[in-house]
C-alpha cells in the first residue's frame, strides 16, 4: 500500500484525518538505501480537557432573631373559614403587591363536592359524622363565607394562585425541611404555613371519602404567615388571621404541628426590587 493511502483515504471519507507523526527507518540492501515510513494517524485532533474549578456555595448564615415588619389581617367576619387566603393577602402586602383576601378567596380554585354527614344521638347529645367531602389539594373544600361550613384549601391550589399573581417570584416550599423556612425568613420573606389552631401536634383526626379516595384532616387545621423567630428562645413569631395579631410560640410544637399538617409552605424566591422613578405624580389642587 503507498504510504500515503491511509492519509488520502481518510480524507475522501470526511473524517478530517491527519497524520501526527511518523517514524523513518533506514534500510541497506545491495549496496543501496531504502526508507520505510510507517504513520500514525488520528480521526480527530486531540481535544484537552480542562478541569472545571468546583466552587463550594457559601453556607447562609442566618441571623440569631429575626421579626418582619408585616400588618396582620384578621379573617373575620368576612372569612371565618378563609385562614390561607388571609395569610396569602398578607405575604402580597409584604410584596408591595396587595390583594384583597374577599378577591383571593373568590379566585382560589374550589372543590365543588358537596359535604354528606351522618347525623346519630348519643347519650342525648347530637353527633355529626362527615361521610364525605372535597379534598383541599384539589381545591377549597367548603365555603369560607360561613361559620363551620369551610374546612380549607392545601398548598398546591394556592400555590397557582400565587403563581398566577406573581407568576416569577412564587416558590412551594412544602416537603423541605423546616430549615428552608428559617432561611427564607431569614431573607426577610414571610412564609405561608400550614399548622394548627393551637400551633402543637393534632391529637384529633376524621377520614372522609372524595373522589381520590379517602382523606384524612383535622378540624384544628390552621394556617399562618411567618413572620420572625428567635433561635435563643427557641421560637416563632407569626400574623394569625385566626386573632388578627402577631404571635410569637415555641418553635417545637410548631414545628410538629406544621410536619403534622404535610410540611407545606409557599413563599417567593425574592422580593420585587422597586424600580426609582415609578411612583405616580401627586397632582396639585388647582387654587380657587
């Protein structure tokens, strides 16, 4: 074979050969002299990694207490039942972008099955067991407009509400640990949980039949924004629309009751950076 046909080969085939290198060897014979060159070839030129310089991500460190400056909103008298879009009206505050919670409520998706109870008496007293119900990851179960005919609505139906409002700031926090809502309080970012009325564990619990298939729910299901904690004293502050104040509890009961409950929460990734220059003009009173 000529001893470029492996070189002229590789070129009429596409490859983009190219001989790297090749090695003379000096032969005698009779009294002359002949050569022989024996080429290395390569498909593709040599490539050189280089190693990408792996940057650890600084640990957040989190101040030791922290409050937000928020305004608590109290559910009542027009939401007895309305909890989430509460503490929801109250992170959109925060965020500079407020909405009403009568709005929130009236576009939060609902659950439309209807509440089948199963009335019996006992020992002279009347006693009411739901058979079936809505579930409140599919939407609002109930109505928030009246008393003790609302139980709630769960993370992910107000989460799309949040993201609808706020479509690139909104982030679900519910699963992570109880760590990530320090951290994003520790943002100075108010968290909406979900925990209980008392704000310890549940000790009571009802199951009732919707489409999905059973589910089981407390009645003392509560939800709040967190507002501040104080890990020295080992506690949480947070708006209760329940009250309409700022509360401040133990950190630990808190923490059960809000592992209890599913470990929901929703927040935003960030607050919106208002841009200078885009307050609207007062305009003057002309003089009489």
């Amino acid at each position: 074979m000529p001893r470029n046909q492996g070189y002229r080969k590789g070129n009429r085939r596409g490859f983009g050969w190219r001989v790297v290198g090749y090695t003379v060897v000096i032969i005698g014979v009779g009294g002359g002299l002949y050569y022989a060159a024996r080429y290395r070839v390569t498909s593709r030129p040599p490539v050189h990694h280089v190693a990408k310089k792996h940057v650890k991500p600084k640990p957040v460190v989190l101040p030791t207490q922290l409050l937000i400056p928020t305004t608590p909103q109290s559910q009542n008298p027009q939401l007895p039942n309305g909890a989430e879009v509460t503490s929801l009206s109250m992170l959109l505050a925060t965020a500079g972008h407020p909405v009403s919670k009568v709005t929130l409520a009236n576009e939060v998706a609902k659950d439309p099955a209807q509440e089948v109870v199963k009335t019996s008496t006992y020992q002279g007293k009347t006693i009411t067991q739901i058979l079936a119900w809505g579930n409140p990851n599919v939407g609002y179960v109930g109505n928030m407009f009246v008393a003790g005919k609302g139980y709630g609505v769960y993370n992910h139906p107000l989460f799309l509400l949040l993201k609808k409002i706020m479509p690139k700031y909104a982030v679900n926090l519910t699963g992570q640990p109880f760590s990530a809502v320090l951290t994003k309080v520790g943002e100075k970012i108010p968290v909406v949980a979900w925990t209980t009325l008392n704000f310890q564990a549940p000790t009571y619990w009802i199951t009732w039949k919707t489409v999905e298939g059973p589910f089981r729910a407390t009645p003392s299901e509560n939800t709040v924004l967190v507002v501040g904690y104080n890990k020295t004293a080992n506690t949480i502050s947070l708006d209760n629309p329940e009250t309409g104040t700022t509360q401040t509890v133990p950190m630990a009961p808190f923490i059960q009751s809000w592992q209890q409950l599913g470990s929901q929460a929703i927040s935003l990734k960030t607050l919106p950076i208002k841009k200078p220059g885009t307050k609207k003009p007062v305009k003057k009173k002309a003089k009489s």
